[in-house]
C-alpha cells in the first residue's frame, strides 16, 4: 500500500499547484468572476458526460491498473499542454475550458476504477483508518504545494509575470502526474477486473441506488452539490474583489483549508465506523451553512479569511470521508464503474445549475456576494432532508443479531450448574492419595 500512499501524492502536487489555482488562472486571464466560478463547474460536467464511455472502455482493456494509466497520462499530458500553450503563445479562453474539461472527462473515467481496485487491495477491517492516514497525509503535501504556488504568485503578481508562474505551475502539475503513472504500474493488481463486471444502463443503476438503502445518501449529494456549488466556486474571487486581498493571499486562504483537513480526517477516521456517513454529512452540511454567514461580517483582516476557510476545510473532510465510505461499501464492486459513471452526470450537473444560477445572480447584480452566501446557507440546511433519518440509516447498518428460540435461554442457565455437577463427578472418582 506504499505505492497507493506515494500515488497519492504526486497527485496531490498536482491539485496544488494546478487545480486548486484554476479559478485564480481564469480570474487572472479574463477578469470576469463568473468565468472563474465557472471553470470549476462546466468543465466537470462535460467531462462526466464524456466519461459515460468509460464502462464499456474498461470491458475492453479488461485491466483496471492499465485503464487508471491510460487515463492518468492523459491528464499529465493536458497539464503540459496548458503550460506550453501559455509559455509560447496565448490559448483562448474556450481552449482553456476545452483542455480542462478533457482532464476531468480523464479524472472521472479514473474514479470507478479506481475505486473497484483498491476494494481488492485495501482490506476492509482497515479500509477507514488507512484512507483517512493517507488523505490527510497527502492534502499535508497539497498544502505545502500551495503555500510554495501561493508565495510564487505574489512574487509574480509584483514584477508582473503572472502568466508566466501560471505556465511554470502547471508543468510542475504535468510532471507529477506522469510520476503518479509510474506509482501505478508499481501497485499490484490482485483481480484486473471483477468477474461479474457489466455495463449498466441509466435505469439500471438508479434502480441499484434505490433499491440499497446503504446508497440512500447518494441521493443526498446532488441536492448537497447543488448547495454547495452555490457559492463556493466564487469565493476566490470574492475574496480578490471584495476583501482586496492578492492573488497570492487568496492562495494562501485556500491553503489554510487544506492544513485543516490534515490535522481533521485523521480523527474523523478514527470514529468513521461509528458515526457512518449519514452523520457525516449532516455535520458537515450544517458546519457548510453557517460558515457561508461567517463571510458577511464585515471584517477584512486577512486572518479572519484564513480562519474561515480552515473552518471550511474540516466541514470538507468530513464531506469527502463520507463519499469515499459511501462510494466503497455502498455499491458492489462489480457495478461499481457503471453505477458511478452514470451516478458523476446527475451529480455534476446539480453543481453547474448551482454555479450558473450563483454565476447569474452575479451578472445580474455585480457584487451582491452577500446574497448569494445567504442562498447558499438557506440551500445547503434544506439539503439536509435528503438525508435518511439517522435511526434508519443505524438500523440498515446493523448486523441482524440471531434470535435465540426460549429453550436456548434455560440451557444458558442450568450451563454452570451442570458444570458443576461435572466436576463433583471428577472428584468421587479420583482415587486418594496414599
């Protein structure tokens, strides 16, 4: 599982020096908050449209670990192709959405895989416990990524050669996901591809979502994404445009979110098992909606931003925790690349609704942020009725206990007696010592 752990890694030097960085990339070229609000959004969805080929792909190469290379060389390649385009020329903005929704048609064709490898490789017994050590561990080197972008991009925005850090990042970025090629082809492959694997249709897995009521809080993640999506794409630029703060020191604030789920999903880990995800979603959902009112006050001290994204960021790791136990024990590995290819269309289409009507309530009204924190707030509490009720999702969680039939019970209670009885048995036939 070393390798699992080292993968993990250049990825996160990936998303901190290139994904985490994309709204501030789009702000930077076009100046528009509702272009870089959107490039979290519409790339995602038509790359989720796109990866719906990925079931039938993946029967063909028969080979989880070749399809995860296959897909992540893809994305390495896109990365450079972003830093080249910006290093020896100027790529339109259409380009740009065009490149980056490749990339997360590659990043969601890898997750169903990916997720149906590691139930082969990871036992479950230690299943949250290893996942929550990685995690944390590996958002620790996606922070540090970030403090290092974030310090670039304040050195760059000074001497005027933005653009240039930009390129330079996300050839890092490109680099670190080709090393993350090889750290695949170092991790075993205990079964290529379940026996029982098949493609599902639409109605198919939504009948698989509806009929386990362990799936049940899928249901909740799109109106969740919907909510969350709300607001969430915009703050870098409300960050930039109505607390005044840098580029590099809005950098810095989407770092202190990071350095929260590090010292977090550890200890969410932990008590993963016991508090299930249904838990962890509503924690998170309501810790999501009062943070967005926290963004109201009128302080613009660059630590109270800090402090309120690192808020966010523990509410984050209990989010992503929850998908990650929900993904895994929720659907069966064998319709689990179909079921979560289709189930990634539905999901991120609520989040580009979320972000096109945050994004229109911009246009419409430049600068009215603090509205849109209060939709979102009102959105994300409403959300939370998705959910199944907590004794429900309990009692569909329990093991069903043995029910003794009442004959059992006069047993248990003559057991020591006849034990006794046993041993006095022992003692009159033991002859006495002479």
């Amino acid at each position: 599982m070393r390798w699992i752990t080292r993968e993990g890694g250049t990825f996160c030097v990936m998303a901190g020096s290139a994904l985490e960085l994309l709204p501030a990339f789009v702000l930077a070229v076009s100046k528009s908050a509702f272009a870089s609000g959107q490039i979290s959004t519409i790339p995602k969805f038509l790359g989720a449209v796109v990866q719906n080929l990925a079931p039938g792909a993946l029967r063909w190469v028969a080979s989880v670990r070749l399809w995860s290379m296959l897909m992540a060389s893809c994305q390495g390649l896109l990365l450079l192709g972003l830093a080249f385009g910006f290093t020896f020329g100027h790529l339109p903005l259409w380009a740009v959405f065009t490149m980056v929704s490749l990339y997360w048609a590659a990043a969601w064709s890898i997750g169903p895989a990916w997720n149906t490898w590691m139930d082969s490789i990871v036992p479950a017994r230690v299943r949250a416990a290893y996942f929550s050590r990685r995690t944390a561990l590996c958002n620790l080197l996606q922070w540090g990524t970030l403090m290092g972008a974030s310090w670039l991009l304040a050195r760059g925005q000074s001497h005027g050669v933005t653009l240039p850090i930009f390129a330079s990042l996300f050839a890092v970025a490109g680099c670190a996901r080709l090393i993350g090629v090889y750290c695949y082809a170092r991790q075993s492959e205990p079964i290529p591809l379940p026996p029982n694997y098949r493609v599902l249709g639409f109605r198919q897995s939504l009948d698989k979502i509806r009929s386990n009521p362990k799936a049940r809080p899928l249901l909740y993640l799109l109106g969740g994404e919907f909510a969350l999506r709300l607001a969430e794409p915009f703050v870098y630029a409300f960050l930039v445009q109505s607390k005044g703060l840098s580029l590099g020191a809005a950098a810095l604030c989407l770092a202190a979110g990071t350095i929260t789920k590090v010292t977090v999903m550890p200890r969410l880990g932990k008590r993963a098992d016991k508090l299930g995800s249904v838990s962890l979603y509503r924690g998170a959902g309501l810790g999501l909606a009062v943070i967005s009112l926290l963004w109201l006050l009128p302080i613009q001290h660059l630590a109270f931003c800090i402090l309120v994204q690192g808020c966010t960021g523990a509410c984050t790791a209990a989010f992503e925790l929850a998908n990650m136990l929900v993904y895994l024990e929720a659907v069966p590995a064998a319709d689990r690349a179909s079921v979560l290819a289709r189930f990634a269309i539905f999901n991120n289409l609520a989040g580009l609704l979320g972000s096109s009507l945050g994004g229109g309530l911009l246009m419409l009204s430049p600068g009215s942020y603090a509205a849109l924190f209060v939709l979102a707030a009102l959105a994300r509490v409403a959300a939370l009725k998705l959910l199944p009720a907590a004794r429900a999702a309990r009692s569909s969680q329990a093991v069903p206990q043995k029910r003794r039939r009442p004959e059992e019970f006069g047993q248990r209670l003559l057991k020591p007696y006849r034990a006794k009885r046993r041993s006095l048995r022992l003692e009159v036939k033991q002859p006495t010592p002479r």
